[in-house]
C-alpha cells in the first residue's frame, strides 16, 4: 500500500490502495494480458507517488525499471525523452536490425545518417525494451508523458499497443485534460481522484498539526481533496496569515499551488533565484549548465552553494549532476512569478551557455526575444534540418513557425510558413496545415508560393465532387509552377488534379483537360517528366477508360525489379489498379509494400495495402486480401487517415459477400455508405454498391442482385464510377441471367465493350468473356465457354472457377453428366481453396445434380486464424524467422512466437515445416 509522503504531498492513505493494486497488476499480469496503464488527473493528485511506488515494487519483484518524467521545457527537443529512458539498455542496440538500429542511434544524435522515419525509431524503442526484457521483465514508468516530447509520446504509445505478449509492462502519468500520444492513444485508463473528506482531514491533521481550526476549514475547502494541496497550503497560511484565501480563492487550484510555492522564492538570495529561474527555463537539468546560465544571468559567478537555500525551501534536490525540482508546479510557479523580461534574460543566459549545442543555442535564443528578430529566425530555421534529421516533424514545424514570426520579411515569413505546412502534411495532420496555409496566405508572397498554397489547400481536398472548375484551375496552376522552373510542384498539382477526378467524378471536359496539361507538361519540361511515375499515374486516375491504352503502354515498358524507390512502386502500382490492370497492380503494390515497410514509411503503407487488397480480390487471393485490410485499417487509424480508413472498410464489405457471409457484408457495407455518402465520394460509393450486389448473388437474391448492380453502370447513379464497373460485369451478368434479365444486361455491356474498345483494361477481358457465354441464348454458349477457358487465366483463380462452374452447369442442363463433372470439379476445389464458400455450395450442387457423389474430402478452413495470425502463418511457411517477420509487420519476435504458439493448434500441425504444406496456394 502506498505510504504517507509529506514532502512531495502524495499521502494516499488506504483510499488509493485498490489504485496501486491494479497498477501492480499490469507489472505481474500473465503474458498475453494488457500490461499497459495510463493513470489520468489534476496536478498534485498522486500520480507521482503512486508511479514511485509502482517503480518500487517492479525493482523488488526483479524488475529493470525505465523511468523517465517529462519536463515542460524539453517538450520541443526531438527524442530527449527517449534517448533519456532507453540510455540504460542501449547497449543492447546491436541485436537490433541494422535498419532500426541506424534509425534509433540517428534520432539520438549518436551516428549519422539519413532522416529517420518515426515508426522505425518506435519499433527499435519496442526491440530494445523486448531484448532486455530477455534477461528480465521490464517495467517502463512515465511521469508527466504529456510533457514529454511529440517523439517520444509516439514511439511510447507504439511500444505500449504491442507489448501485450512481452514480459514489458508500460505505466504512465497524465494530467487530466491532456492531449499526446499517450493521453489520446487510446490506451487503457486508470482515473484518479481526489481524497474524501475523511480521508483528506486524516492527512492534514498528519502533516500541518499546528494550524487552528479557521486555517483547517479554509485549507480543507481550498485544497478539494488533492493531496499535494493539503500539504502545501497550510505552508502558504501560514506565510500570509489568511491572507492567501482571499487572493487565491477565485483562481484554479494549480495556479493556487504555483502561487503557493513561489511564495517561497520571496526570502531566497538574489543568486539563489536566478539559479532556480535558469534551471526552470532549462531543457534539461545538468546542474553545471544551468550554474553557467545562472551566472550569465547574475552577471557573476554562481557557485553551487546558491542551491542550498533553494533545497531548505522544500523547492529542489541537486547533486553533482542534477537538478530536480520537488514537483512540476513548483517549477512553473517559478517561471510564472517572474516578469517576461527576466523569463527572456534567462533564455538568453541559457542560450550563450549552450554554443556547443547550435540546436538547443537556436530554441533558447527564440524564447529570449520579442518581436521581430532576423537573426534568430535565420538560426531557427537552419535548426529545423537537425530536427528532421532526428525524426522530429513535429519540432522542425515548430522552429518554422516561429522562425517565421521572427521574420520581418513578408515574404520569407510567408515561405517559412509554406515549408511548415507541407511537413504538417507529412504528418497527416489537415488541421495545421490549414492554420499555416491561411497565415502564409496573409503574406505578400512570390507568385510561386501562392501556386504552392493551391496544392496545399487541396492535398486533403481531392475527394470534392462535382467541380470540374477547381480541377482547370489546378492544371493551370501546373503549368504555372513548371514554366517558374518548379517541376516538383507541378507534378504534385497535376496529381492532384487526377485525383480530384478519381475520387469523385468531375466530368469529361476535366478529365480531358488532366490529360491534355501532362501532355503540354511533358512536352514543355522535357522526357524527365515523362518517366516520373506522379505524371503517369495522374492521366491513369483522371482518365482510367480513355487514357488505358497509352498508360498501359507505359506500365509495360516498366521493369519490376529496375524499380527500387517505394513510392514510385506506389505510384505505379496506382496507375495500373485504375485502368484495370489487376496483375500489375499486385506486382508493384506488393514490391511497395515491402520498401515501405523497410523504410517505416506507415502513411503510405496504408494507402498500398487498401489497394493491394482491391486487386488481390478480384485475382482469388483472399486470404492474401483479409491481411491488407486488417493491417491497412489498422494503420491507416494509427496514421489519422480517415478516407483510408473507410476504404479498409468498403473492401472488407466486399470480401464478406464473396465468401457468402451476408450479413456481415450488408451490415459493413450499411456503415461505409454512412461514412462516405455525406462526402459523395462516388469511387467508394461504387464498392458500397459492389459489396451489396455481391452479398445478394451469394444469397441467391438475384433480382435484388441485378438491381443493385445495374446502378454501378448508370452514369447519373451517385455510385458510378468509370473502372470500379469494371469489377461488377461478371456477377453483374450472372445476376441477370439468373433473373431473366440477359437482354437488359448484353445492351450495357455491348455499350461498355464499345467504350474501352480503344484499350481494353486486363480486368474486362476475363469478366466480358464470361459475360458472353452466360447470357448467350442455350445453343449459341459453348463455343463462348470455351474462348472464356482458353484465356490465360493462370493469375486469375476467382475468374476461372466461375467460368468453370458455369459451363459445368451448362453440360448439365444439356444432359452431358459426364463431361460436366471435370469442370465442376476443378471449380469447388478453387472455391474451397479460396473461400467462395457459396459458389462452392454451387459447384456440388451441380455434381450431385449430375449424378456424382461428393467425396471430395472438406479442407480444413484457415477461418480459425485472425488476420494477423494468417499473416504470421503465411511468412513463416515462407521460411522467415520470428525476428525476419516481426520486423515487416511492425511486432516483437516474442509476439510472433506467441502468435505461433497458438496458430499451430488451430492448424491440427505441430513444426513450422508443416505451414507451407498447409497453407499451400491455389
């Protein structure tokens, strides 16, 4: 039970021992439970005294404690909380991989090399704890994580949400009302509250047994039950004699508190306060640095017997190497009681002290001046480089912000505010983006920078119907940017000019005018912007029917393996899953995947894993889909990516209707339509639409079928879009010839075959080859069934089993039971292999109806297996190790081993040799 502590105020009597217990749980729990906590309050609640006790129980039940507390002042230094917490075991760096280990010893200014990715650094952060954890259970406690660095919170909060099979057990403190990672990541909670009434006597009549009964009453009613309050008020009366009631009590309780202590400054030497004030403003708490700053700031030398008095007052503890302040509100009442200018001098004393340590020098000099200050913008800005070099979006957003605020210049201030917003882009986050876009907008900017506003105005707004107008408007403005001698930024404008056409249609006239400015770019800029993958797969997403044939033109002349970058992997990988090239697609976005996941790149791993899915459907690989969607709305949520998010959504309503699991798909595809019909974004209205025509043909609703999928092909229907169809004219088909609806439908697919006539999307060829045979009249089909068989289908599993069934069934109805049962056959064993659970049911219908007895033995369904547990299993028969698959999919050897430990049972297997066997492809 956590004991009384009078001097830091954390006396929680029996009152919070049901609190420490369940935090000792997360210590002891069993592997496989949540070892993770958030305790959540007000200042001077307990937070502090109860994670104190947690440390101590962890180290006497064996436990290596990594503690850290965060400072307000360190909150804009890129990873200071991390380096702090994982210097104990950062001699067990060399186990990590070669990538995560450069990523770690980078951020922490150990090593050079290329900016690293956040999430790289944070699956380091999660390797480090697990490897140390090897030689005995870890208990990470974090006191004020909501001060800690933007970094630091992330890569804390990516450990704590995989840590579940580790022996590692994450405890952290924030104040209530706090935003961060670890406040808002939606990590378990523990409240704590304030002290009864009882309870909170108990501890004044312990700590102040002097006070009168007046002084009681008002320290009872001002303090509210929290603790810290109970003990340092009373200090406060008795100071004033009653006169801090009257000019406390209509002020919070924390400013009371800071009030309370900085009272104490009032008696202290002149040196003593200036080494208290330095510390304050420091962003760390060596006591030789801030001892050098004080004495800038006295104007002689400070030696360390000016800390004495301080530590007397009850405000600090020191040793040789630090600095400590008793509790957080003692050091921002010291900063809060001094005038502005002296709260400068001491930054500005800081900042001379610090000529070694040009990043730290920069932030301390920004904080020493008011108002405009060309010099210390120029620093400033040059600091945001180290900033990204360390991994740090969030600190280099904040040194151009204020860098520009320094600037007298309009238009260099609006620039800096520019570079601001597009790195706030790279962090997902469209709220700062637009608060930076509108500031810089007020700026007399170059006519460059006002071409660059356009793009990021419309980086997370190309979902906007229906205006064609705003799509010229962005080709125009390429134009511009190239003929200024900025390719870059016209390509990034073209972009998302296609874009704007993808996700909801705008129109022929702009889809044709995307098309027509890549050409005059192209022309204009030279053959480099040929071959960038941004201008191919801007004319593929503005114009996926008209534009097919010389995009796919280009995507053959494309060599897989010559492509190394990701992005442009994504890039082209896009470009062909719009025109309808599904293998392609697979190919790139598979490879992207792969870098992306290399490079801790999780924004975009997000958008490839949504798309791979999409293709990965329509070639059979379903259990190869099941995984992309899981991981993919997994980080597209982790990564703020809410289009992403409701994409993972549209497609998994899909992969429900094509197992024939109806409700499920109905239901999904219900919440997706909710989610993406107030924005009208017609592409995922499409795959709403698909998802429920689908789920309906499984069914065996074929009416509602055919009406459900006849509006995909309806151009004045919300959910139109021109390649989505695309993915329908199969079942599309089958729905009316199992409705008496063959006339209705060979029409519009006569009308979509003259469409694409001029370059046939891959998709349409195996989808329209079906589609003629079964809607051909009885005696017109067979040699239709056999043109459809004759393709090369060796990609397309799904395909070939539904042709298959259907010309089946065809011998059937024809009395040929003998030649009948080889396609029959060959179709159930490909829908059971991939899932078709219906179209299964189908195949032995038809074999049975033929006369033949199924004894086809039943596989043992990988239904048992989650997502992840698929996705585990799958690289493991690959032949990768525990470290090899954790380190693709973002997770601890140890939670692989965890994983496997379960899948095998559920397998009926019992070694890793047996998964390939089992999870043989089709």
């Amino acid at each position: 039970m956590v004991t009384s502590d009078p001097a830091s105020g954390g006396d929680l009597i029996g009152r919070h021992a049901e609190l420490e217990l369940l935090l000792r749980d997360a210590v002891d729990r069993p592997a496989g439970e949540a070892g993770v906590r958030v305790v959540v309050g007000s200042p001077g609640i307990g937070k502090s005294t109860l994670l104190r006790a947690l440390a101590d129980h962890a180290r006497a039940a064996g436990n290596l404690v990594l503690d850290i507390v965060g400072i307000e002042a360190e909150s804009k230094l890129p990873y200071a909380g991390l380096l702090q917490l994982l210097s104990p075991v950062l001699a067990h760096a060399h186990a990590l991989p070669a990538t995560q280990r450069r990523a770690l010893l980078t951020a922490f200014e150990l090593e050079d090399g290329p900016a690293p990715q956040p999430f790289l650094v944070a699956l380091a952060c999660l390797g480090l704890l697990v490897e140390a954890s090897v030689r005995q259970p870890v208990t990470v406690v974090a006191d004020d994580a909501h001060w800690l660095d933007a970094p630091t919170q992330e890569a804390l909060a990516f450990a704590a949400r995989r840590v579940e099979h580790e022996r590692v057990a994450i405890v952290a403190a924030v104040r209530a009302g706090a935003e961060g990672a670890v406040a808002g990541g939606g990590l378990p909670t523990v409240p704590l509250h304030g002290l009864d009434g009882e309870a909170a006597a108990e501890v004044l009549a312990r700590t102040a047994p002097d006070l009168d009964a007046a002084a009681r009453s008002w320290v009872l009613r001002e303090a509210e039950g929290n603790p810290l309050a109970l003990v340092e008020l009373p200090v406060a009366w008795r100071l004033h004699r009653g006169a801090e009631g009257d000019e406390l009590g209509f002020v919070p309780l924390t400013s009371r508190l800071e009030r309370a202590f900085a009272a104490r400054t009032d008696e202290l030497p002149r040196s003593t306060c200036d080494v208290l004030l330095a510390a304050a403003v420091d962003d760390e708490d060596g006591t030789a640095e801030i001892l050098a700053a004080a004495s800038v700031l006295a104007g002689r030398p400070v030696g360390v017997e000016a800390l004495d008095a301080a530590v007397e007052a009850g405000l600090i503890t020191y040793d040789e190497r630090k600095v400590a302040f008793r509790h957080p509100l003692v050091r921002s009442g010291v900063v809060h009681a001094e005038l502005p200018g002296r709260r400068q001098a001491a930054h500005a004393a800081l900042a001379s002290a610090l000529g070694a340590q040009p990043y730290r020098r920069a932030w301390h000099r920004a904080q020493s001046v008011i108002g405009a200050d060309d010099d210390v913008a120029d620093e400033l800005e040059r600091s945001h480089l180290t900033a990204l070099r360390r991994g740090s979006v969030v600190s280099a957003i904040w040194a151009l912000e204020r860098s520009a605020r320094l600037t007298t210049d309009s238009a260099a201030r609006g620039r800096r505010l520019l570079l601001a917003a597009e790195h706030a882009f790279e962090l997902g986050r469209a709220d700062v983006v637009d608060r930076l876009v509108a500031a810089a907008d007020r700026e007399a900017l170059c006519e460059l920078d006002r071409t660059r506003i356009q793009w990021l105005r419309e980086i997370f707004n190309d979902g906007v119907p229906g205006d064609p107008v705003r799509v010229v408007e962005l080709c125009r403005s390429a134009e511009r940017a190239a003929a200024a001698g900025d390719v870059d930024l016209a390509l990034h404008l073209l972009l998302a000019a296609g874009l704007r056409c993808w996700w909801a249609d705008t129109g022929p006239t702009a889809r044709a005018e995307v098309v027509a400015a890549a050409g005059r770019l192209g022309a204009a800029a030279g053959p480099d912007v040929l071959e960038d993958p941004r201008h191919l797969a801007a004319r593929a997403v503005a114009e996926p029917v008209l534009a097919a044939g010389p995009v796919l033109g280009r995507l053959g002349q494309v060599v897989l393996e010559n492509v190394t970058d990701p992005d442009a992997l994504r890039l082209h990988g896009m470009a062909a899953h719009a025109v309808g090239d599904p293998v392609r697609a697979a190919d790139f976005l598979g490879r992207s995947e792969r870098g992306l996941r290399a490079q801790g790149r999780l924004g975009l791993l997000s958008h490839v894993l949504a798309m791979e899915a999409f293709n990965l459907l329509e070639l059979g690989d379903w259990d190869g889909a099941a995984i992309c969607l899981e991981e993919g709305r997994r980080v597209a949520a982790e990564t703020g990516q809410p289009i992403w998010t409701d994409g993972t959504l549209t497609l998994s309503a899909i992969l429900h209707a094509m197992r024939g699991e109806h409700d499920d798909a109905m239901a999904q595809a219900a919440r997706a339509e909710l989610s993406v019909g107030t924005r009208r974004l017609t592409n995922l209205l499409a795959c709403v639409q698909l998802a429920r025509g689908l789920s309906l043909l499984s069914a065996g609703q074929y009416a509602d079928a055919y009406r459900a999928l006849r509006r995909m092909f309806d151009p004045a229907d919300p959910a139109f879009a021109l390649t989505e169809r695309f993915h329908a004219v199969g079942p599309f088909a089958e729905a009316a010839a199992r409705s008496g609806r063959q006339s209705d439908a060979a029409a519009v697919l006569r009308a979509l075959e003259a469409e694409t006539a001029e370059g046939r999307a891959p998709i349409l060829v195996p989808h329209l080859a079906y589609a003629r045979a079964v809607l051909a009249p009885d005696d017109e089909a067979e040699p239709l069934y056999l043109q459809a068989l004759a393709l090369d289908l060796v990609r397309w599993p799904w395909a070939r089993a539904r042709i298959e069934v259907a010309y089946g069934a065809w011998l059937r109805r024809r009395r040929r039971g003998i030649e009948c049962r080889a396609p029959l056959r060959a179709a159930r064993t490909t829908f059971d292999l991939i899932g078709a659970t219906s179209w299964a049911a189908q195949a032995r219908a038809e074999l049975r109806a033929s006369g033949e007895h199924d004894n086809h033995p039943s596989l043992v369904t990988l239904d048992v297996l989650s997502a992840q547990e698929l996705q585990i299993a799958r690289l493991a028969a690959q032949g990768l190790s525990n470290r090899e698959i954790g380190e693709r999919l973002f997770l601890s050897p140890r939670t692989v081993g965890s994983h496997l430990y379960r899948i095998f049972p559920k397998l009926d297997i019992t070694s890793r040799a047996q998964l390939a066997r089992r999870l043989a492809p089709v």
